[in-house]
C-alpha cells in the first residue's frame, strides 16, 4: 500500500537488547538544522525531491559532521526507487545503498563525540532501518535480520537519552507490532523467537501521529497500512477512509496519496468509489499530469481489475489485467515493474474463476519466469498447486 511507511519496517523486524547508555543531559538539535530537515522530508512526502535534496544538501554544507543531512540525502534517493521507480530500478538500489552506508559512518562518527545526542540515535536507527528494508527486497534475510537489530537498538537508544524524542516511537512501534504479528508478517524471520506487543506498538505509533515532529505524517500513513490490512485485528478501514480523505485535501495533486484513499476505499468495499477514484487517478497518468507517471500505468489497471473482479466481472476484470500486463512488453530492456508482473498473477485468478486451468496455469508460469524481487514466488506456487477460488475473494489490492 503506502510503500513509504517501509522505509524502516523490516528495520525493526529484530531482537531488542537492553541499554546500558549512561544517563545524560539530552544533546538539542540545531533549530536551522531542525527547519532544513523538516523541509526536506516535507518535500519527499510531496514527491517533490528536487525540493528534498536542495534542503539536505544545504544541511550538508552547514551541517556536514552531523548525520541528519546524510540521512536525507538517502531518504530522499529511496523516494526516488519507492515513488518514481515502483522498487523496479537496481542501478537506484545500488546508490541509494551506497549513500545509507555513507550516512551511517557519519553517525557513527558524530555519535563517539556526542553520545547524548537522542536525535543522532534515532537517526542512526533510521538509517540501519533504511539499510535493512533493502536487504528485504533483496530477499537477504539475514542481513536484514542484523541491520534490523542495530536498528531498534539505536531507536531505543534514543528514547532512553531523551524520552520526549516523540519521532523515535515510531520505529519502536513498529518493532512491538511487527514482532507481536509474526510469522504472517515475513516467516523466515519468525525462526529467530522474536516476539513483541502488537498493541502497544499501535499504540506508540498513535503517539507519533500525534506528536512526532518528522514522523507524524509517517506514522499516520503506518496506520492506516495496519487499519486496512486484510485479517489485522487492529482493522479499521472506516477510519482509513476517513484519514485519506483529509490527506487527499492536503495533497490534492499527490499520486501516492491518492492511492492510499484507492486501496482504503477498496479495504472498505466501497468498491464503486474505488473504481471513480481510480479512473480519476488513470485520467490524471493518460492527461500527463505533473507526477502522476506513465510507469503508474500497471498499479492503476490492476486497481481498476480488482474492482471489476470483487464484483465478479471477469471479463472486465481480465481486460485491465490484461493492459497492466501488457506493459512489460512496451520496452524490453526496461525492468520490470513489479505490478505489471503481478497483473499476470490476477490474469490467471480470473481464469481459474471461469474454469480454463491451462490458460490460468500458462499465466502463473510467465509470471514465475521473472525473477522474484518481491517475493511472489510463494503465492505463484499456491496457485499451480491449487486454482483460485471465489473464497479467496476479495484478496488484497496490492501486491502481496
């Protein structure tokens, strides 16, 4: 759904240790370094990253022993492969790779001559956050696994130097909800006993919503990801609907805020206005208006498929599978984008539901032939196994 709340959620997928930090007078952030950076990430949550980099860049010059701007300066290159690029840009991974681990030096640095600074460790347990979430994707487990520990380590590291560092409750809360919803989370990690308070993650992420200073937007995004997640116990997609509406008025021109309004709609069966917001979000792609990216084609088709297939209209539901699919060929030398490859996926479902195996299996086939940089093999396998079936309906909009 909202892929920016991933930026440290695998992150803190880890084993907490205690702290040992001395207690100390809490380091304050610089206020002109506080302003850049809060312009900076505003600019990455407005897709705006010309605007990110300008202001981190500047923190850099003004700042440049201080991890914060290198932070940014990293951020803002995952926004580049997360909202530009859909994660289907392997030269992007690499440099957005490259600066994490730049970044992360200079926090260490920092950190052996102010060892009181909380924003420095929950910065340095961003960064680790952000190291790990590319290790996910790229299916290292365990890497992910030890990035992901030095991670919530350094995060509470932080809120044990300066409790009111409200932004740091955010990775902290994720560590507690993620861990207390294991293994349906990432089962590979589930064989490491982590084990965490689902609740009280919720809560510490409401407590960033409502008081975080960086992470608010985030942390909001991140619940309303959990309220519309398909079985959570925590399920509220009424509230997702409602949330999403205020930031679509915020963010009227904002491609990944108006899928977030699609997918809450979708979670909450409104499925006709699924569809009007969705053609709405296709008009703005075909119109060529600022943002709204041609390489967005896929995710809008397959939203659009999965109305019509809830509703169980195959035919339509086929015909935008179809198109999203049929992106894959328009240049073949570029990547792949992962809802194109998934499109095919939902191709095969529709014709397991009008009872043609061969071309359903034929479909799971061509998508298995891509290499699974997004972890579909597992789902593809289910279905060569055993056909999709009307009770598996509605499933999740986005891709597994």
């Amino acid at each position: 759904m909202t892929r920016i709340l991933f930026m440290i959620v695998f992150a803190v997928l880890a084993f907490a240790p205690e702290l040992n930090a001395a207690a100390a007078v809490p380091e304050p952030l610089p206020e002109e370094l506080r302003l850049l950076s809060k312009k900076g990430i505003d600019s990455i949550y407005a897709v705006d990253l010309p605007e990110a980099k300008k202001n981190f860049e500047l923190a850099v010059q003004k700042y440049p022993d201080h991890p914060f701007p290198r932070f940014g300066i990293a951020m803002t290159k995952w926004a580049e492969l997360e909202y530009l690029e859909d994660e289907s840009n392997p030269k992007l991974a690499e440099e957005y790779g490259a600066l994490t681990d730049q970044a992360i030096d200079t926090a260490k640095s920092w950190l052996k001559k102010h060892p009181a600074d909380a924003n420095a460790y929950m910065c340095l347990g961003g960064m680790y956050g952000l190291r790990a979430r590319l290790a996910v994707m790229q299916h290292r487990w365990i890497k992910a696994y030890f990035d992901g520990k030095k991670a919530i380590s350094n995060t509470r590291k932080s809120l044990k130097t300066d409790p009111e560092v409200y932004d740091a409750y955010l990775g902290l809360g994720m560590y507690e909800y993620y861990a207390g919803t294991l293994p349906s989370v990432i089962k590979i990690l589930a064989k490491l006993f982590l084990s965490g308070d689902a609740k009280q993650g919720v809560e510490y992420i409401k407590l960033c919503k409502e008081k975080g200073y960086f992470n608010s937007l985030a942390a909001e995004l991140l619940l309303i990801e959990i309220y519309t997640e398909p079985g959570n116990q925590f399920r509220g997609p009424d509230i997702a609907v409602k949330w999403s509406a205020e930031l679509r008025k915020i963010y009227p021109h904002h491609p990944q805020m108006h899928f977030v309004q699609i997918v809450s709609l979708f979670e909450n069966k409104q499925y006709e206005e699924t569809r009007k917001e969705a053609f709405e979000y296709l008009k703005r792609v075909q119109d060529g208006l600022p943002a709204y990216r041609r390489n967005y084609l896929p995710r809008i088709f397959s939203a659009i498929g999965s109305t019509y297939l809830v509703e169980k209209n195959y035919d339509e539901a086929f015909n935008y599978f179809r198109k999203a699919a049929a992106t894959l060929k328009e240049d073949p030398k570029a990547h792949p984008a992962r809802w194109a490859v998934w499109a095919l996926v939902k191709g095969g479902n529709v014709w397991d539901l009008k009872g043609n195996r061969e071309k359903a299996v034929e479909l799971y086939k061509e998508a298995r032939a891509y290499k699974d940089e997004w972890g579909f093999y597992e789902s593809i396998d289910r279905y060569l196994k055993k056909p999709f079936s009307e009770l598996e309906l509605p499933g999740s909009l986005p891709p597994p």
